[in-house]
C-alpha cells in the first residue's frame, strides 16, 4: 500500500479518537453553567456519563462520590438524585463499594429508597440480590416484619413477595384486633357471615374457629390487593398508613352493605353456624327479618343493638339471650322458643315490642331488660322466672300462666355460663 493510501485512514482513525458531538455539547453546557468542565472533559466518560456529572456539579455535588468510567450513566443518576435529596453520604456509598461491589440502576433505586425512609440499607443493598429480592427485603425492614425469614438468598422475588405480605396480612389483623376491637369483631363477622365467596378448604387439623380465621385472613387479603390496586404507592406506605386505609375501605364497604343491600332472613345468618361475634349485626339498617338457626347457643351482646330487624325468630337451640342482644332495634315481634333459660340485661331495652310471651325454661331475665319498650303492654311469663321490680316500664300487664306443667330442660354441657 502506498503511502498516500496509508495517510487518509491514519487521519480517519486519528478523527475518531476526538472528543465527539455530543460529548462537546455537554461541555459546552458546563462552560456557560460555569461549571469546572476539566473534571469531567475527556474521553474516559462517555456522553451521558459526563451529563450525569455535570447535573451533579450543577447540584454542588462531588462527582468523585458516585461517577467513574465503569459505572453506567443510569447508576451514576441513581446514586446521584440519592445524593441530591440528602439521603447517602460519602460513608455509605464507600461501604456499599467495597470489595468491588457493583449495582445496577435499579438497584441503586432500592438503596436509595432505603435511605430516604432511614432505613438500615446495610440489611439489603447486596449485590447478589435482584432489585426485586432487595425491593422485598426493603419493604419487610420498614414494615417491620420478620424479614430475615426470606431473607437468605432461598427465594424467589415472586415468593419473598408472597411471604412478606401474609406476615405482613396477619400483623395487620393482629394490631386491630388488640387496638380496635370492636372493628375486628365486625369485620371476622362480615368474614364468617357475608363472605360466600370466601371459600375456604378445610384441613383435617382446622377447628370451626380456625376456618373463620382463614375467612378473615382471605378477605383482609383481598382488601390489601384492592388497595394496592387503587393506590399506586400503597405498598410504600407506613404500616400505620396502610391499616389506616383498609379500616377506612372496610367501614366504606361495610356501611354500603348495611344500607344498600337487603338481608334476607333465612340467609342473614347460615344453617349451621354455631356462633356469633359480639356486634355481628348491630348498626345494620338492611335488616327487617331474622331467623336465629338453633345451632347458635348464645345470642351475644349487642348482636343486633341499633340494627333495623323489626322481626325476629328464634329457633329451639338456643339457651341465652345476652345483654343488649336486641337493644334500639325497630323490633316489634319477637318468638322465644323453650331452649332459652336467660334473657340479659337490657336485651330488648328500648325496642318497640308490644306484646312478648317468655317460656317458663326462663328462670332469670336481666335488669332493664325491656326499658324504655313505650309499646309493650302485657307480658305473659311463669311465676317461677326471677326478675327485677325494673326489668319491664310502668304499666305493663304481667300475665302469668295458671296449671303450668314443669317443662322439660335440655341437658347443659359442662362449661357453659350463659350471659345474665
């Protein structure tokens, strides 16, 4: 080859060593930013790595602290805006360098997220882990749930997801259990009641309570997924953020229910079921009629208090009528059947009963039971039943019944003290 041939592919190859367009628009950005550029102006960092620089200048960032030529232009603007928001400093960017350890941009996102919540990022900025395993690592830390059980490079990101949010579902249920009780009971009764489509397979070591349990856990699950669903940032919400808006959702739905959809009275309550939550129905204004299967024993307190049942029938079964059980309620009929031996206090105070016969398998009805019933007027009963001077208002005709014979008591099981 001669070497006039030779000369213009030395000086082409020679042209493409030059800074190229691009990378001279950057510098030239930094000149009228009045930005030191000879940090940043040579071809050891690309186009988009001197960008990144540049912007960090521009922010009063040393670039020493998160730019080099092997790290990629994405997580140079991760580790960068973490810097930016005051969230990483030269300590933990160093210890997250050592021994050569690299992140991708994702990743970095993780860190800093971390960072920006005060967490400890040291739990799980690692490497070795996906930006997913580290996202799910991140979430269990500032929820503050047993992370370190899938924590230890065994799974999946899909199944560190699924277990993190069934520890995180049952720490959910347990706080309002112990702080809001009477919310729990209200939504294990909604669970156990309304939730048909709540199955749940039964295991040979489930008891009936473990089964409501499982209703419950499924539908504070599918209130989660809902939520998550609405809301695009739920899943970095607080703990007390998220189970402040499942109540909220919940009270939203369960308010719907009680005045938009109308109860039937052989479905309120399934054949079978052999217990209520205490306020399982109270402040339901969709009641007007109830059967009481007698499977349920016990009636408990406030089950229908301030409900809009106006009638009730209660099945041969059950034994107690517990405090308040029908308390300011619309109810004006009631059917008592020869099972029940105790009425509690106040169980039908304040309702608009205008006539009630008690079985004489009643031997005791609680203090104001029937207070403030303005329409009651007779009451037929047995002279054995004990109650007080103020278990009915003023006025009220007590009938009680002549040749009486003793009727027949069903056998109690040992341990139940029904409610008085």
């Amino acid at each position: 080859m001669s070497e006039e041939t030779k000369k213009p592919a030395e000086e082409q190859t020679k042209k493409a060593e030059y800074i190229s367009e691009k990378a001279m628009a950057e510098i030239l950005k930094g000149i009228r930013q009045r930005l030191p550029v000879k940090e940043y102006a040579n071809k050891k960092f690309s186009p988009e790595q001197m960008k990144q620089i540049r912007l960090g200048m521009k922010s009063g960032i040393s670039y020493q602290l998160y730019a080099a030529p092997y790290i990629s232009p994405s997580a140079m603007k991760q580790w960068r805006k973490m810097l930016e928001k005051g969230v990483g400093d030269k300590d933990i960017i160093d210890y997250l360098a050592q021994d050569g350890r690299s992140y991708d941009a994702e990743q970095i996102k993780q860190i800093r997220m971390g960072m920006k919540d005060k967490l400890d990022v040291k739990l799980f900025a690692n490497p070795d882990y996906s930006a997913e395993q580290m996202k799910q690592i991140r979430l269990g830390v500032k929820n503050d749930i047993d992370y370190e059980v899938y924590a230890n490079g065994n799974f999946t990101a899909e199944q560190m997801q699924k277990i993190r949010l069934e520890m995180l579902i049952a720490k959910i249920i347990d706080f309002i259990k112990e702080k809001f009780t009477q919310l729990y009971q209200s939504m294990k009764a909604y669970a156990n009641l309304y939730m048909t489509k709540l199955p749940v397979e039964p295991e040979e070591d489930m008891s009936p309570e473990d089964v409501k349990d499982a209703q419950l856990f499924t539908l504070m699950k599918r209130a989660y997924d809902k939520m998550n669903d609405n809301y695009e940032d739920f899943e970095e919400m607080s703990f007390d953020e998220k189970v402040d808006s499942i109540m909220k959702e919940f009270e939203r739905v369960n308010e719907n229910e009680r005045t938009h959809t109308v109860a039937k009275s052989n479905e309120l309550i399934p054949e079978g079921t052999e217990k209520l939550e205490e306020r399982c129905f109270s402040d339901r204004k969709n009641i007007s009629d109830v059967v009481i299967p007698g499977s349920i024993r016990e009636i408990p307190y406030m089950a229908f208090a301030s409900s809009s049942v106006k009638t009730a029938v209660i099945e041969p079964g059950v034994e107690s009528i517990s405090s308040c059980a029908f308390a300011a309620t619309d109810l004006e009929s009631i059917s008592i059947p020869n099972t029940v031996k105790h009425i509690g206090e106040q169980a039908f105070a304040m309702t608009d009963i205008t006539s009630i016969e008690i079985p004489a398998s009643v031997k005791a009805i609680g203090y104001l039971a029937f207070n403030g019933c303005r329409n009651l007027k007779e009451v037929t009963m047995s002279k054995g039943t004990i109650f007080d001077k103020d278990t009915f208002p003023e006025g009220v005709n007590i009938r009680y019944r002549e040749n009486e014979q003793e009727q027949s008591e069903p056998e109690e099981e040992e341990g139940f003290e029904p409610e008085i």
